[in-house]
C-alpha cells in the first residue's frame, strides 16, 4: 500500500441524487484544469529528465515542493502521527504539488498538503 499514491472512498450514490439536476463538474471543465496543470509540469521540468510531479525524484522534489512553515506543519504531524516512511513523505509532497497545480498556484498550500495527507491516510484506515 505504500507504493500507492492515491486512496480515496467512493460512496454509493443514492437513488435521489442521480435523478436530480445537479451532475456536479462537467467532465470538460475538469478536462482542461487538468490539461493546464499538466502544461504548467511539462514546463516545469524542461531539461529535467522529468515531465510529471509523479516522477520526480527526491532531489527534484525538493526543488520543487516548497512548502511554508504554515503548509509543512501538517505534513511533520503526519509523519509522527501515523508513522510514514520517507517514500510516504515524498509521495505527499509530489501528490501536494499536483493538488496545487490544478489550482494554478505556484507554491503548495496547508490546505493541498492536508488533503494530500488525507489521501494517503486512507490506506491506514485513519481517515
């Protein structure tokens, strides 16, 4: 499981919320964030040896997943609180990243490193 970047819970959908008129983002919409975000990595790591924050190695994830001390808090409770190995914590920092990239924004944030945290915490059941 710790090789795994992503865990979520999908819960079933009831019967009410399907025939109503709310069918939440359009798959387009989530398309062209995603389509940007993955521009903004591309250009990122232009002679890096990279092209995605998923494949980026610890020395490039240091360079890129910066984080204030607001946003690393999380992260450092995270790590004494649930134990996570120095893969757990790269993956969080590369997944952070990734969060803040389909937000357009250039540094990660506390609320992409918690909910990056969030993610990984599912595997453990603590969620």
């Amino acid at each position: 499981m710790d090789r795994i970047d992503l865990h979520i819970e999908v819960p079933g959908v009831r019967h009410e919320e399907l025939m109503g008129e709310d069918c939440g983002e359009r798959s387009a919409t989530v398309r062209s964030r995603v389509m940007k975000a993955r521009r903004i990595q591309l250009e990122r790591f232009k002679g890096e040896g990279s092209y995605t924050n998923a494949r980026m190695n610890p020395a490039i994830t240091k360079r890129y997943c910066t984080a204030g001390t607001q946003a690393q808090r999380p992260l450092e409770q995270a790590m004494a609180r649930l134990s996570l190995s120095a893969r757990a914590y790269h993956r969080i920092l590369r997944v952070a990243r990734t969060i803040s990239d389909l937000e357009d924004c250039t540094q990660i944030e506390s609320h992409h490193m918690a909910e990056a945290i969030q993610y990984k915490s599912l595997d453990r059941g603590l969620a």
